[in-house]
C-alpha cells in the first residue's frame, strides 16, 4: 500500500527569527480590524495611568469583558486615588465584582491607592522597581502598565505570550520568566508594547491553547507548531 505524499506546500517551514517582522505585521493588521483587549483600548484612549494600572490588576485571572464592566463601575465611583480612599473595602468589593479574587483585589485597590498618595505623590512610579513595591502589582502588570500607560519599556508575559512563542518556534523556554528574558534578548524593541496585545487577542481568537484553529490562522505559514498534537 503506498501513501500520498503531503502537500507541502501546505506545511509550515521551520521560523527564522526574522520571520517575526511578518508575523507581527500580521497580527497587528488582525489586531485593528478586531476588538483589542481592554487594557489595550484604554492605553489607546490615553486613559490616565492610575486607571490602567487598577484594571490591569483586576484583569488577573478574569474575562476581558467582566474586567471592563467592574472597571468602569469602580471608576465611576472614584476615578483617581484621593477619591477612591474614601470608599470602603466593601464598597469597592461590590463595584468590581465578579471578577477573580474580587475582595482580595479590593484590599490591593486601596492600599496601591494609598501607597501613591503616600511615597509617590499620588502618581503611578515609572520604574519596575518602584512598580512592583505596590501590593498585588506582579512583573505581568507591571511590565504591561510600563509599556501601555508609561510609554516605558518591558515585556508582558501571560499564558498568550508564553504560550504563542514558544509555539511558533521563536524561542524556547520553560517558564514565563524565562519566556521574558528570552524575548528582551531577541525582540525587536519596536515591537515590545505591542507584543502583549497581539499575542493575546491572537491567542483568544486563533491559537487556542487546546486544539488552535490553524486551519484560519494568517501566520500559519511562519509557525513551527510546536507541542500542537491536534488542531482545526
């Protein structure tokens, strides 16, 4: 019995590093024509920084849309730190509610808000640092306030990020710390604040963690498929 051979012209061929100029060409194009992640939209509309870096808080380990919807509620109480001292914990517990940890995250509002007020003049601190000092602030968030409230320079590295890379064949690493120090080693700079927004809105819509949707992705062409056993 004798198989047909693959097509190959319908395979992908191993990535070359600077395949990530296309790549990102790519998904940045994909990104404008879909709806952005949330932090994303409020850095686009220049919102001020304190009301990124509370929602990039609250966006841990929560849907994008409910982050959005609590955000937006919480803010409507109190938009910058002053104000917000004055509302209590279960005030602020009801307003973002039913985003992930929302009581714990209510506890972490308010003593960033008075951590601002107190060492930093109620303004957000441009350093990783001084970032990662305030209470529920990891390297995630602090890397994604930086890049999109700061106009500073980091690397947000989540599941998406972590995940896409390695599958695309640009790096390969074990770990999201890992994943970040690979990516600042080889990442075009110009390519560092938008690297999280592009990732992740490709990882939601196309490269699914469980069984992605290569069949419809635009950068199939590019990718190594690394660790995909099965997909659509």
């Amino acid at each position: 019995m004798h198989l047909a051979p693959l097509a190959l012209s319908h395979l992908p061929i191993p990535m070359n590093d600077r395949d990530i100029v296309r790549v990102m060409e790519i998904l940045q194009g994909e990104l404008d024509r879909g709806i952005p992640p949330v932090i994303t939209r409020y850095s686009r509309k220049k919102e001020d920084p304190y009301r990124i870096l509370i929602a990039t808080m609250l966006s841990s380990r929560t849907a994008d849309e409910v982050t959005e919807e609590a955000s937006e509620r919480l803010f409507s109480l109190a938009s910058g730190p002053q104000e917000m001292l004055r509302l209590s914990d279960e005030a602020i517990a009801r307003a973002i509610y039913p985003v992930g940890f929302y009581r714990i995250k209510a506890r972490y509002v308010k003593e960033i808000s008075r951590d601002l007020l107190e060492r930093f003049h109620g303004k957000v601190p441009r350093s990783m640092r001084d970032l990662l000092s305030l209470k529920g602030v990891g390297r995630k968030t602090a890397n994604l306030v930086l890049t999109l409230a700061l106009d500073g320079e980091g690397i947000c590295v989540d599941t998406h990020v972590h995940r896409i890379s390695n599958r695309l064949g640009y790096i390969s690493t074990k770990s999201p710390a890992e994943t970040e120090k690979a990516l600042r080693a080889k990442l075009p700079r110009k390519y560092w604040s938008d690297y999280n927004s592009v990732m992740v809105a490709h990882g939601k819509r196309t490269c699914r963690p469980i069984s992605p949707w290569c069949s419809r992705c635009p950068v199939f062409r590019f990718c190594d498929r690394t660790g995909v056993t099965s997909s659509r």
